[in-house]
C-alpha cells in the first residue's frame, strides 16, 4: 500500500467478462494480482493506492483496458472497460 487512497468505480462495456488485476506502484516487476471479474455490463468498486497499476483482461487473456491511479483525479474515480487502450 502507498500512497493516497483512490476508490475505482470499473464498469465492463465489453460483450464478454473481464478479469480486473492490480499491481502495486513499487512493485514494477511483480506479478498483477486478480481483484475481481466483471461480466458484460456489470460494474464494481474497488478500493487502490496512488500509482497502482490496473489491467483487464477478456477470457484469452488479452489486456483491454490500463489504467494508473491518480489522486490528483479525485478520490472516487470511474472507469470503463471499452477495449480502447
């Protein structure tokens, strides 16, 4: 944990499930961690630290969606998984 707190509102606006991963900002070779899965049109909150690094992936295993979180941003953000990086 480091940093602010950020909590993330992700919605998936793909046809298909996504599995959400998050990494640790100081943690830059590690492995991302499984938070959750989110099917088509479902949403979720979750709770970050400034600068964690966030991915979904669709059920081949392919990134579609990257996020970083940002404090400055405020902290309750959304997000949506559109499968435009």
């Amino acid at each position: 944990m480091q940093g602010g707190r950020v909590d993330v509102n992700i919605r998936n606006l793909l046809p298909g499930a996504v599995d959400v991963f998050a990494r640790a900002s100081l943690d830059t070779g590690g492995e991302f961690e499984l938070r959750g899965t989110l099917e088509s049109g479902a949403g979720a909150r979750f709770a970050t630290h400034e600068r964690e690094s966030w991915v979904a992936k669709d059920t081949a295993g392919a990134v579609r969606w990257a996020w970083v979180a940002d404090v400055a941003k405020g902290v309750l953000q959304d997000a949506s998984v559109t499968g435009v990086l």
